[in-house]
C-alpha cells in the first residue's frame, strides 16, 4: 500500500473512532429505505446540523445511500472535517454517480483534500478516471502525484498500465521526486500482478522487466523482481538461484521468500540441488525455506541433511523434522542423539520428543527390545516422554538392569506409562527395596503414576494398604505418591499416618498435609499442631495450617476463626506474625481492631502494624472514624518506615473525612 493511501486510511480510523456509533433518531422503524433516505440527506443540506450529525450521517449513508444521496455527500468534499466521512459513503455507493462526483472533485480540489478523493477513486477502481489521474502524475504537489500513481494501479486495466509504462521510461521519470517515482513503480507492479491474475503473463513479464531497468529504490527493484519471476513461472527459477547466490543480503532474503513461494516440482528439483552449492549458514536458511514449500521436498531430504554436512545445517534439519518428519526420520535421529556433540545429540533428542506420526512410538518400542548402549538408554527416556505405553514390559525389564542410569531411566519412563494395572508392581518395588537409590526411583516414580491415575479413591486403598507393612522410608514415599493422588481416600490415609507413633512417619505426613491443595486438610494440621509430642512437627503443621487460612478461599468467618486458632495455638512468635498476615484478607472493623490490639506486643509490633495498614486502606472510604483512630494507635506505638508513612497518610485522609 502507498504510504500516501495509508495515511489517509490511518486518518480514517482515526476519524472514525472519534464518534461513537449512535441512533440519530431520524426515521422511525416503519420508514421506507427512500424516507430513510431523504431525511438524512436533510441532515446533510442542514445548515443546523453540527459536524458530528454530518460524520454519522455520512457513515449511515454509505449503508444505505444510493445516488439520491452523491449531490448531497459531493458538496461535502471541499469541507476539511467531513470530506473524509463523505468518501466512506461515495467509496460505498454502487452507483455511477459517485464515480462522476469523485471525477469532478478531483478536477477541482488541491492539497490533501485532492489525495484524499484521488485516494477514493483508486478504491472504486473507476477506469473512465484514468484521464484525469493521468494529468495529476505531473502536479506540483508530490503527494497528489504519488497518490494518483497508486490509484491508476488499483485500476490496472490496460489504459491505465499504458499511461504508468509510459511515465516509467519516459523523461517525466527522471525529473519526478524519489516519492513520486516510488509510488509509479509500486502502481506498475499492481497492473502487472492483475495481469498476471488475468493470464497475460507476457504484459505482466514486460511491465516487472520496465520497472528493474527504472531508477528506482531498491526496495521497488526487489518487488519487481519477485512479480517476475513468479509471472515467469518454471523460466523463473534461474533469477532464483541467482538471488540465492547475490552478495547483497537483501536480494538472498528475496530469494528465500520467494523459494517458498515459486510453485511446481521443477522449482523444488531445483532448489534442492542449489542446496550443496550454498555456503553453510544459508544451507540452513534454504533447508528451512524448502520445508514451508507447498510441494516440499521428500523428508529424505531432512533426513540426508541431518547425517553429514555442516553443524548448523545438520541441526536446522533435525529441528524441522519436528514438525515435518515422519517415522522414517527415527533410525537418523536415534543416531545423532547417540553422538558425541551435544548441540547435535540434544537437538536430536528433542526432535525424538516431539516427532510426528502414528507409526513413530510403534517403531521406538519395537526398537528397544533389541536396543544397545546409549541408544537404549535414549529409548527408555523417549519411552517416557511420549508416554509409550506400549514399551512397559521392556521398561520393567530395564528396571532391573546391571547399569544404574538405565534403571534410573526405567523407573522415570515407568512413572510416565504404567497403568493402574501395572501400579502393584511399582508399589512392590518401593516397599521391597533394597538400596536408598532404588527407593528413590522406585517411589519417584510411583509418585508420579499415581498422579496419572484415573480412579483416584482406587489408587489411594492400594497405597493405602500396602503402607502397614512397609518399612519406614519407604511409607514416606507411599505418602508422597497419596499426596500426588490427592482427594478424601488419599487424606485420610495421610492423616491416620500422623497419628503414628513413628516420628518419621509423622514428619512424613505433615509435609504432606502442609502441601495438600483443598482446605480440608486444616483439621488434621491443628490437630497436629496442639497434639504431636515433636515442637518441630508442630510448628510444621501450624504453618501448613496458616498456609491453608492464608492463600485457600475459605468463608471470612472461617478464615476469622482459624486467625483465633493459630493465635492461641502458636508457641513461636514467628507463627503469630504468619497469623497477623491472615487478617488482611478479611478486611472489617472487627480484623482492623484485632491488629492494632497487638501493637502493645513488642515482638508483633511491626507485623501488626503492617496488618492495620493493610486494612486501613480497604476501609479508609467506608469506616474513616475508625481508620483514623487506629492509624493514630499505629503512630503512637513507634512503628518505623514505611508503616509509619502510610500509617500518617491514612490518618491524615480520614480525620478530616471522620464525623
């Protein structure tokens, strides 16, 4: 687009966000389209009405004005405000008389409102103009001159192509400003791409030829020469390698943009063979280019660049196959990810993940069984991350493997694909194992299996009952894995484990309450917090719960209540300053009393203050009396910065409010 058109077109918007769209109330429902009409061609003629009736006028018109409205919405042309409006209604009208009214303005006016209706014109793409725009390429003023270029483009009929062409190799283009001379050459790459559209690529060819000999902008060269050599078609594909070859950078970004666009397979064949000749950053760049065609090459291609050439180009292949590649990708791919280079072995490792296909974890399972040293180390990993379920039982053989990655691996991989089916056995191998590595990956895993299930309550009876006969480390794991479960049979089996006698399984257990994600969890942390015989384990599940009437959306009466709990149940300071914290997410009177009752408490002094703060500011419209009075108690204890500050700012905006 011209930058002359788009600035007209941001003007527009600009215009027409100004008015807010509303109902003139002139015509009643029952009105005939004519009534409708003729009342606001009214408006229009009225010397009463006011510019913003006109604007929204003009803009009900272009709905529905016909050429009873053009006399009315023409007269409006020469008006510096409403010209604009007016044209959004002549652009509309799908009549001739618009077209004569924009002619006749266009012989008349000067300046801006001239590009704009030259601008008009062009959009309704009215050929009997072309005489009167082809006058306007030479006017004095370079924006009506670039203006009317661009409108004989939207044109584009032969008349119009014919004036552009002879403007372009004529001497009027030699003494044209850079403007000027631009906007020609952008409105003859217009002409000669609807020629092209129309099937006469031979007008289409001469025209782009015209424009790349012109002295023009290269930014224009550059269009024409992708105009032609998408015209030429197959006879293209020369003036294609040669930009993918040029030393100018921006002929090779042409180049790639136009290797995408160019279609047919001798492009591709041909494109493809380029690819060896090219230095190695723009091998990459084109593999890429090759890979959006819309008859892309055979992904043998990606599979051929990935195995030799170039680093940089060995991985832009390995990473398009991600997208692109199929199940004939995997046995390259397993390869590089089995290599001594990181950058490639990684590259190929993620692209594994992500791979396409319905064939793709068919094949890697199938792979594995027969799989050797690191290659069955990658298998096993990718077994995981694609969640292939179809692998288990090699995965469970691995499991017991002499080197430890590989069982480390397995266990990972078996946490992501094991059924509810094959849960026991990981539940078996985290009771019975044998060393702190094996419980380790055994209950990792099982944690992670559990939290796939997808009958939650079945899966906690399993963990449930397999933890009375567990040693010790192991039922922590058994509780991690009912934590990941979560729901009503997987608490109660956490909160019947912190009553055990076992200080480990209770710590256990407190973690787990402490962590779980629903409110309900709080009895069982109080009850701990007033009744372990460990000081840790109650200041743990005190802090679980106060995390609970902290951060979960409880009733304000409740979240009140549990403040008072902890209150009276902490024996640390530190858990009453967490408690204060609470009062701030229930805002009243009553909680901003409650804080600054505290303020006499040294320890808790800050904390209170802080909290009072807090809540003063919520109150500070409704209950200014009170803000006040406990803004002052904030002051009066001695509280230092940034309380103090905000505590005087909030006194001073509510004495004066107070009654």
């Amino acid at each position: 687009m011209c930058r002359y058109f788009a600035r007209w077109a941001a003007c527009l918007a600009a215009a027409l966000s100004a008015f807010a769209f509303q109902p003139l109330g002139l015509a009643a429902a029952d009105q005939t389209r004519a009534e409708k009409q003729k009342a606001l061609i009214a408006v229009l003629e009225s010397p009463d009405s006011t510019s913003g009736d006109k604007a929204i006028t003009c803009k009900h018109l272009a709905r529905c004005g016909d050429a009873e409205a053009v006399p009315a919405l023409a007269a409006l042309l020469t008006d510096e405000q409403l010209a604009a409006w007016a044209r959004i209604a002549l652009q509309a009208i799908p009549d001739p008389a618009a077209d004569e009214a924009l002619r006749k303005a266009a012989s008349q006016l000067q300046g801006r409102l001239l590009v704009g209706v030259v601008n008009s014109i062009g959009m309704r793409r009215d050929a009997k103009a072309v005489d009167v725009l082809s006058q306007k390429l030479t006017d004095a003023d370079a924006e009506v001159a670039a203006a009317a270029a661009v409108a004989l483009g939207r044109i584009g009929d032969g008349a119009a192509a014919g004036v552009l062409t002879q403007f372009l190799t004529g001497p009027a283009m030699a003494g044209a400003p850079l403007a000027v001379r631009s906007a020609v050459a952008e409105a003859c790459i217009l002409c000669a791409e609807q020629s092209d559209r129309a099937g006469d690529a031979a007008a289409a060819i001469r025209l782009f030829e015209a424009i790349r000999n012109a002295e023009l902008p290269q930014q224009r060269v550059l269009e024409a020469t992708r105009g032609l050599i998408l015209a030429k078609k197959a006879g293209g594909i020369p003036q294609l390698i040669e930009l993918l070859k040029s030393d100018d950078r921006a002929q090779f970004a042409l180049g790639l943009w136009v290797a995408r666009e160019l279609p047919g397979r001798e492009a591709t064949g041909a494109l493809v063979a380029e690819l060896q000749r090219l230095a190695p950053e723009r091998q990459a760049l084109l593999v890429l280019a090759l890979m959006d065609r819309q008859d892309r090459p055979p992904v043998s291609l990606l599979a051929q660049a990935a195995e030799q050439g170039p680093k940089n180009v060995r991985i832009t292949a390995i990473r398009a196959m991600r997208q692109q590649g199929d199940v004939s990708c995997v046995p390259v791919l397993l390869a590089a990810a089995a290599e001594a280079d990181a950058d490639v072995a990684a590259a190929a490792a993620e692209a594994l993940q992500e791979l396409p296909g319905d064939g793709v974890n068919a094949d890697l399972a199938a792979r594995l069984a027969t799989a050797e040293g690191k290659q069955r180390l990658t298998l096993i990993e990718l077994a995981g991350w694609r969640g292939i379920a179809a692998a288990v039982p090699q995965l469970l053989k691995a499991a017991d493997d002499a080197d430890g990655s590989v069982r480390a691996a397995a266990f990972k991989s078996l946490g992501d694909t094991i059924d509810f089916a094959g849960l026991p056995w990981l539940i078996e191998r985290t009771v019975r194992a044998k060393t702190p590595e094996e419980l380790t990956a055994a209950g990792d895993a099982l944690k992670a299996a559990s939290g796939r299930m997808p009958d939650r309550d079945a899966c906690a009876a399993k963990l449930d009952a397999a933890i009375a006969q567990a040693p010790t480390p192991a039922k922590a794991k058994l509780l991690e894995a009912l934590g990941a479960v979560g729901g009503a049979r997987a608490l109660a089996a956490i909160v019947e484990a912190a009553q055990s006698a076992d200080a480990a399984v209770q710590g256990a257990a407190a973690q787990q309450l402490g962590d779980w994600m629903t409110p309900d969890a709080a009895p069982a942390l109080l009850q701990m917090a007033r009744g372990a015989a460990d000081n840790s384990l109650k200041v743990r599940a005190l802090r679980g719960y106060l995390r609970i009437a902290r951060q979960f959306v409880v009733p304000d009466e409740t979240r009140l209540a549990m403040y008072h709990t902890a209150m009276t149940a902490a024996m640390r300071d530190d858990e009453r300053r967490l408690a204060l914290d609470v009062l701030i997410r229930i805002p009243s009177p009553q909680t901003l009393a409650e804080a600054t009752k505290r303020l006499d408490e040294p320890a808790l002094r800050d904390a209170a203050a802080n909290a009072a703060v807090a809540i003063a500011a919520k109150l500070a419209s409704g209950h200014p009396k009170a803000v006040a009075e406990a803004m002052q108690k904030v002051l009066d204890s001695g509280v230092g910065e940034p309380a103090k500050a905000r505590a005087q700012e909030l006194r001073n905006q509510t004495k004066a409010a107070a009654p």
